[in-house]
C-alpha cells in the first residue's frame, strides 16, 4: 500500500501535543506587520499557542497524517 504524502504547508504549522491532540500558532502569530492599531494585549495574545478545534482534527489529520 503506497504511503500518504504529508502536505508540508500543514506539517510547518501544526505539533502534536504529548497526549496527541494538534497544537496551532494562533491567527498573527508573527505580528510584525501594522501594530500601531493593535493594542500590546492583543499582540501578547498572539504569541500563544492553541488547540486545534476537535471538528478540524479529522481534516488535518488527512492533511499531514504523520505529524
């Protein structure tokens, strides 16, 4: 059976967490672009990591089967 090719998009973006749930940068996990506007609290906030939603598991487990 051949393997499943792992779209490298997804594999840069998601981590598994240690019991297995998928862990994603949050929306402007970078943040260097137009902060004027953005308060420092929001801009805290994006440094953070967050779950992936239990709903959107399944689509990117087929994504990137081996992350």
């Amino acid at each position: 059976m051949p393997k499943i090719k792992t779209r490298k998009a997804v594999s840069k973006r998601v981590r598994r967490t240690g019991s297995g749930k998928l862990k994603r940068m949050r929306e402007f996990s970078g943040c260097h672009h137009i902060r004027e506007k953005k308060s420092p609290k929001r801009t805290r906030k994006f440094r953070k990591t967050a779950l992936v939603h239990k709903t959107d598991e399944h689509r990117i487990t087929t994504l990137a089967p081996y992350v």
